[in-house]
C-alpha cells in the first residue's frame, strides 16, 4: 500500500529542491533576529528537527527522493512564522499576539519575491506552492480541512506529526519557566482541567479554549500521540524516549503536584499513555 502510494506521488512530481540553497535561505531570514536570545536558538534547533523527522517519516511512507525533499522543505518552513511572532511581541502564545501559522503564510507567499522570507529563495519553482501554503499554513490548526486532496493532506499531517515529535524534545529539555512562562510553585499548585480530562478521556488533542491550567499543557503533550498519523511517528516517539522523561518528571523539577488528587489524575493518565506507546511495540 506504501509503495502504490509512494509511486502514485513520485509521479506526479518533478520539483526538484536544492536543500543547500534552503538552509542558506533560512539562516539568512533568522540572521537579523537576535541570536542571543535562547528563544530564538530554541526555534532554530526546533525548526531543523523538525524537517529531518519529516524526511524520516516520509522515507518510512517511501516517497521518492523529490517528495522527502518536499517534506523536508515544508518542515523547514513551518515555524517561519515564530520569528516574527517574537520580535513583535515577545511571545509565543498565539492568543495574545497573531495566529504564527498564518504569519509564516504572509512572509512567504504575501511578502514579495524580493524579501528574505519569500518563498523563491527557499525554492525557485512556485509549483508546490499550493500544497507548501497548506502545509505551514495548517501545521497548529486543531483539525486539518478536510477539503484538502489526498497529497496536500499527506504532506500537511506529515510536518503536523513531525511538530509533535519534536514538541516532545523541546518540553522534556526545558524549564517551566521556558515554556510556560511561570514559576515551579504555580505549576505544581495547578490542576487538571475538565477540559483537559474530557479530551484525554476522548483521546484527542486538548484544544487551546481548553486548557485552562498549567497542568493541562502536560495533558496536551500526551494529546499530541492520539493524533499520530504514521506508524514511524509513534515509533520515533518510543526511540527517542521524550514521551518518558515528561511522564517521569515534568519540566525535571522531581516533586508532585500538591493536591493528591491532581497527582493521581496525573499518575493514571501516564499509565495509560505508557500503555498505549507500548502497545504493539
């Protein structure tokens, strides 16, 4: 089934993307952003990650070269965004500054072929351009339109697992500080939402009007693995072992929460994620 796939993809594609002329467009779009600040070293190495888990997963699917090249470049591309989200204003929460998705739309494709983020110095060709819009465009949206066609899909929930994966690493080697911008004390003091129960219990991603408290990012982490869609994603998961560290010890700060009722929500949500990893392994 892959490989019909795979060749049904390979022939309707001739892009051709020169990944060395790509990441000498990116450096040169993050150059101006200010390389002291980890934030911006932290989107850097999230960016790069995440393109070479989409070229793994789409080798594993067993796409020809020229569709792991567009992975790849669609990966490179997804947070393009972020960097412009920062230096307006300095943070990277969606709902109190602009959708990072739909900014990384309008500095490729809305910017002029002359700017630094325009899409014609990652890729000289506007053939993919469609499905790259697409693909940034929808890579954070809590579902992805199903009006898309079966290869924009494919390449859209391939940059989507890959974000996921990569989350993982980027929350397991951070601080709570870093990523939710409060104390250890406020994190381990907060609950679980019902929202966020809910959406566990449903086994689906915890939506943003959903997640009320800090601790409810934890329950949105272990959302992201109900919504894997490729069989290498779930694998990557397990190998890489992110999934665990978080489970283990949030944000490495080795203490409970402290309401026992929150810490035992807590510890059964894991046991079931552990369950779920492990299964068929």
């Amino acid at each position: 089934m892959r490989a019909a796939r795979a060749a049904r993809l390979e022939e309707m594609t001739v892009l051709h993307i020169d990944r060395t002329r790509a990441l000498e467009a990116f450096n040169g779009y993050v150059a101006p952003y200010d390389a002291d600040n980890p934030r911006i070293a932290l989107k850097v190495a999230h960016t790069l990650r995440v393109a070479d888990v989409c070229d793994a997963i789409a080798r594993d699917e067993g796409l020809g070269d020229e569709d792991r090249d567009l992975a790849w470049l669609c990966g490179l591309l997804h947070d393009l965004g972020r960097f412009e989200q920062l230096r307006r204003w300095d943070t990277f929460d969606d709902s109190c500054s602009a959708s990072h998705a739909a900014l990384g739309v309008r500095e490729l494709f809305e910017s002029g072929p002359e700017a630094a983020g325009s899409i014609r110095r990652f890729s000289p060709s506007s053939e993919e351009d469609g499905l790259i819009r697409e693909a940034v465009g929808q890579h954070s949206a809590l579902r992805v339109d199903d009006r898309l066609d079966a290869r924009t899909r494919l390449f859209c929930d391939l940059v989507r697992d890959a974000d996921k994966i990569d989350i993982l690493r980027v929350a397991s080697e951070s601080s709570v500080q870093t990523i939710l911008g409060i104390d250890e004390h406020t994190f381990l003091d907060s609950g679980i939402s019902d929202g966020a129960r809910r959406a566990f219990a449903e086994r689906r991603c915890v939506a943003r009007s959903e997640r009320t408290e800090p601790a409810d990012f934890l329950v949105g982490l272990m959302g992201f693995i109900f919504e894997l869609r490729f069989a290498a994603s779930l694998r990557l998961v397990r190998e890489q072992g992110y999934l665990y560290r978080i489970l283990d010890d949030p944000f490495g700060l080795g203490r409970p929460f402290a309401d026992p009722a929150t810490q035992k929500t807590w510890g059964r949500m894991c046991a079931e994620m552990r369950e779920l990893v492990e299964k068929d392994a």
